[in-house]
C-alpha cells in the first residue's frame, strides 16, 4: 500500500503542476475555481485502469448561483483539463465528461434541500467529504470543508457535552444507501463480465470503505468539528488505523479488514478474463460478502458498544 500511496502523491502533484501551469494566479481561475479529486486518485489506490474522478466548485459567495464563469471560460477550462487528462496519460473521463460541469458553493453548501438530489451537489459533498484531494486552489478547498463541518455542527456550540452528529452520519448513510441503489439501476447486460463484476467489487469494496471508516469514527464521545476535520484530511484506510489506535477492541478487526482489501487492491492487476477462470468468480464474490460482514457488521458493532447513548440514536448496521 505505502507504495501505491507515494505513486499516487506523486500523480497528484504532477496534476497540481500541469493545472497551475495552465491557470496561473492572474487567470480568473485562481481565486474563483477549487478543483479536487476523489475515487482511486483520492484515496490514494490508483491504477493504471484508474480515469481521473475529478469535481469542480465556482466560489462566487454562498449566496449566489449564478454561474460565475462564462460559457467561453467554461469551454477553455475543460479543453486544456482535456489536454491535461491525455497527456498525463488518463483514461478518457467516464461517460465523454458528462460530469465534467461546475457545481456552484451555494449549491454545495445547500444541506438537506430537495434540489440536492439531482443537481450533483450531495454526491460532491459527500465525496469532498469522505475520499478528496486538492488539485486546485488548496486554501478554496480547506474553507469549503470547514464550512460544510460548520453546518454539519451548528448545534455543536450549545450541546458539547452530548452532541452527536446524527445529521452527518445521516448523510453518509443516505449516500451509501444511494450507490447500491445507484447501482442496481445502472446495471448494463451490455456489459462485459467482467466488468460487470468490477463494478459489483468496487461497490462491496471501495465504496464501502469510503463510507464506513468515516461512520466508524464519527461514534466518538465528545466528538468536536476539529477532530472531524482531522478525519477528513487522512484516506479511508489512514481512518481504519485511526480506529484502531482509538479502540482496541477493534484493532484485530481492523487488520482483517485491511488485509481483506489489501486482496481487493491486487486484483487490479489481473486480466481481464481472470474472471472467467475456474472459480475466481464465485471466490471473489465469497470475499465481498465477508468483506460486507467484517466493515457493517462486525467493526460497527464492536465500535458501537463504546458508546451506548449515540447507538440509540442512530442506526448504521
């Protein structure tokens, strides 16, 4: 892991580079544009199949939503972030670059509204939230994260002593729920096998991951917006070792669990008719049911029991 994880610090400095390069502080980007980056490049696991999973926020104030860039400044954005992605030697983005769009801070801001669902802003924020890097305006990235935890505690000031935060764990729950939702509906019989199966095992895998390390360590006694701002800066993986140094009764879980997804991790370098091998299939999903069994199950409730009133309150396995 250590080693994929310096590969991928280095992809993201060579992407921070090319982008600052190319929007330099006197463009109309520097300051108006935070660009960061999530899935395998944010969790620090890439591979050479990896695209580029990037989010685009406009900075006008929280208050606007006007596009703050033109359709023109739009075009010339994303044609040189094209050039950038081709010649750093990424996949093409996922669906010809339908995500490839700004998603204003007001709308990313607009915790719990009904728009959140489908203008792409919860899934931004979610994802800002649980598995991101910073690729572009670094400071823009830190105060939108410390806003959003704001939110997320406005109650906190009042309520130190008991606050938990049910409308972030909430949050997390309700976006875990939405990919396995998401992926049934998306479910392609065009698809290959293998990909097919691909997708199945990231879901199982990475997507759980993402979720769980951070619900896992949101059940905290006296949780402050500090700590949970400390959470965010560190990867999936960084969050279980956290865990397991904050709760020993779950450090011979945790090592399953990371060993478990260290096996996840190098079946990235199998080909692609691995899957039609003998029994890889049936074996590989095996591993994702045992693996669904050790993270909702077995870590949510060990760290659970550390904290019997936050366990009535709220119900993540």
């Amino acid at each position: 892991m250590q080693s994929i994880n310096a590969k991928c610090r280095e992809r993201l400095d060579e992407l921070k580079n090319n982008l600052e390069a190319s929007f330099p502080r006197e463009t109309n980007f520097s300051e108006n544009l935070c660009v960061y980056a999530c899935g395998s490049l944010g969790r620090l696991e890439m591979s050479k199949q990896s695209d580029l999973d990037l989010f685009f926020i406009s900075m006008p104030d929280e208050n606007d939503d006007s596009p703050f860039f033109s359709n023109i400044d739009k075009y010339i954005f994303f044609a040189k972030l094209y050039e950038i992605n081709k010649k750093l030697g990424y996949q093409d983005p996922s669906k010809k670059g339908e995500y490839w769009n700004f998603i204003t801070k007001k709308k990313l801001l607009d915790i719990g509204s009904r728009q959140e669902d489908f203008n792409n802003s919860f899934t931004a924020r979610m994802l800002l939230l649980l598995e991101s890097k910073p690729i572009y305006n670094t400071l823009a990235y830190k105060n939108l994260v410390t806003e959003i935890i704001d939110k997320y505690f406005i109650d906190y000031v009042n309520n130190r002593e008991d606050f938990h935060p049910l409308f972030l764990m909430n949050d997390i729950l309700r976006y875990w729920y939405t990919l396995t939702m998401n992926y049934e509906h998306r479910r392609d019989e065009n698809d290959s096998e293998s990909k097919k199966n691909w997708k199945r095992l990231k879901l199982k895998y990475a997507r759980l991951v993402t979720c769980y390390s951070m619900l896992g360590c949101l059940y905290k006694n006296n949780i402050t917006p500090e700590y949970v701002l400390e959470c965010i800066s560190i990867t999936p993986f960084e969050r279980f070792y956290k865990l397991s140094l904050l709760n020993s009764k779950v450090k011979n879980i945790v090592e399953e669990i990371i060993n478990e997804y260290r096996w996840f991790l190098s079946l990235k370098s199998e080909e692609s008719d691995w899957w039609n091998k003998g029994d890889n299939k049936l074996i590989a999903l095996k591993h994702a049911d045992s693996f669904h069994e050790m993270v909702v199950h077995k870590l949510m409730k060990t760290v659970s029991e550390g904290n019997p009133a936050l366990r009535s309150k709220a119900d993540v396995y």
